[in-house]
C-alpha cells in the first residue's frame, strides 16, 4: 500500500498524558465492552487520535471529545452482536436519532447512555448544537444506506463513503468546540468554506479505506471504494490502490486551494478566529491520517481473531 503524507506537521496536545487515563477509567466504568475486549481496544489509543487532531483544545474538552471518539469506535467492536440480531444495527442508529430529536433514551444500552452522557457534557451552544445534530443525522443516514448494500461493493458506496466516514463532525463540531467557537451562518455556510470542507472530507475518505483495506479483508467485508472500483469499473486491485491514490493527491491540492482562497477573503468573524479554525480542520485531517497508520486497530493479525465470527453476517 503506498504511503500517504499531508503536508501539515501533526502536533500533541500536553495534556494528553493526563487526559489518557481518566478517558480509559471512565470507558470501563460504563460497561460499554466485555471485558475480554478491553485491552486490545483501549490499546488503539483514542486519546492519542483526540490529542493529535486537537492540540489546541483545554484538558477539559479534550476529555470530552475523547470520550466521544472512544465511544465512536467502540460501535464497531460491536459488529458481531448487532449484525448477529436481525435489524439490530438499524434499531441502535434508530436510538441514536430518537435521542436526537427528542433528549429521550429509549434503552438500557450502556453505550447509548454513555453517548448521551457525552453529548449532553459538552453542552454545545445553539449554533454548533444544530450542527452536530445535522451532521450526526446525515452520517446515520448514510449508515442506512450503507447497509442496504448488504455485505457486497455497491456503486452508490462512491458518493457515500463521503457521508458515512464521518469527518464533518470532526471538521465542522469537534475542531469548533476544541477551540471554544461558534463560528455564524455567514461563515458555514458560505459556499467557500462549504467546498473546503468537503475537499477534506473526500481527503479522509479516500485515506480511509486505502488504509483499511486489508483489515476489512481480514473481517471478510467488502464494502470499500476500491473493492466498488474492481467489482464495477473493471480494475484490478492495484490499479483500483493506483486511481484511489490519485484522487488523494488531487484532493489534496484543490483543498489547499480553497484554503488560500479562504484566508484571502474577508469574513464576519475576525481573521484570526478564521485563521485558527482553518489550522484545526488541517490539523484535524492530518492527525487522522497519522493516527490511521500508527494505530493497532487497522492491523491484520489484530483483526483477523474477528474474521470468522463477521463473516456469518450480512449487513442487516
């Protein structure tokens, strides 16, 4: 697999030493995962992603992001027992969107009520609140979509994996919250700013799933853009690696593209505010993708324990 670069230093956050134990206790306390689970899965160091992409954040969102993160990838350590209950991947997203639109948690889940818990800690103010529930809806959303496909590379995987890697949330929630702003309309909504955003996301998209390609091999699952580019643009394996690789790079370039255009303009909010956001959304990218090539849960012998288990299951 080629190696990726992003051309942004990654930074670590000083209090991540702290902050990295405290998250652990509290994610054990919540009896999310059985215990058998633990220790590989708190090994992959969701603090350490949380510490990367926020850098700039105080020691007390950090934590809260973190626990989200956390709880994050903690819902695919759960595969085998929602795909192993008919419907039940659709009932758990159902939950989600019944907190939601109502605050109401309709189950005894421990990981709903750690991820109400988390949410309702973070207190968002009313703008960045909108948002998060509109780019929570819109991943979950395409969750749904994604598990229509069933078990097999859907052509519509292509558009997506865009909403289903769920980096708005970092880019437009996290990376805000991290920094203490609430940016106006004027400014999100801006076509500019919303083509930025987008640039990344395709950028996380793409690292993604070159990155776990041979873990969700391992995992027997099939639903990965470069499998779609086999199964229906007639490439072979490496030439479908070779064509993902050069959308990387050209989404890398017209993202710092928009990125110049953006700091080039002028903005409701003062410039400094704009510049400090658009240093966390490239910080935020670029953490994600150290963190994607350092981290123990994208690797093979790691995963493959899980293979035989997954495989008696189609997406629900």
């Amino acid at each position: 697999m080629p190696l990726l670069s992003f051309p942004r230093a990654v930074q670590l956050s000083p209090y991540y030493v702290t902050v990295r134990p405290r998250v652990h206790e509290w994610f054990i306390s919540k009896g999310v995962l059985p215990p058998r689970l633990l220790a590989p899965f708190l090994g992959q160091d969701h603090t350490l992603l949380t510490s990367m992409m926020h850098a700039e954040s105080s020691p007390e969102r950090l934590e809260n992001i973190a626990r989200y993160y956390t709880l994050w990838f903690a819902m695919e350590e759960r595969d085998e027992e929602l795909w192993a209950r008919r419907g039940g991947v659709r009932q758990f997203y159902a939950n989600i969107l019944e907190y939601l639109d109502t605050g109401r948690i309709l189950s005894e889940d421990p990981w709903l009520l750690a991820f109400a818990e988390t949410v309702e800690g973070m207190a968002f103010p009313s703008l960045l609140g909108a948002r998060y529930r509109k780019w929570k809806k819109d991943w979950i959303e395409a969750e749904f979509r994604v598990a229509d496909y069933g078990n097999t590379p859907h052509i519509d995987f292509l558009e997506d994996r865009h909403h289903a890697v769920g980096m708005m949330l970092g880019l437009v929630v996290f990376t805000q919250y991290s920094l203490g702003l609430d940016l106006p309309d004027s400014v999100m909504e801006d076509p500019a700013m919303d083509d930025l955003l987008w640039a990344l996301v395709r950028l996380s998209s793409w690292q993604s799933d070159l990155l776990t390609l041979g873990y969700e091999k391992a995992r027997h699952e099939n639903v990965n853009v470069i499998n779609v580019l086999v199964a229906h643009r007639g490439m072979t394996r490496d030439q479908a690696v070779a064509e993902v690789c050069a959308w990387y790079r050209r989404d890398l370039a017209d993202a710092y593209q928009k990125l110049a255009a953006i700091l080039a303009r002028s903005w409701e909010a003062p410039p400094l505010v704009i510049d400090g956001y658009c240093n966390g959304l490239l910080a935020t990218t670029a953490a994600f993708l150290a963190w994607n090539q350092i981290t123990d849960r994208y690797s093979v012998e790691l995963s493959s324990q899980y293979a035989p288990a997954l495989s008696q299951h189609a997406r629900p």
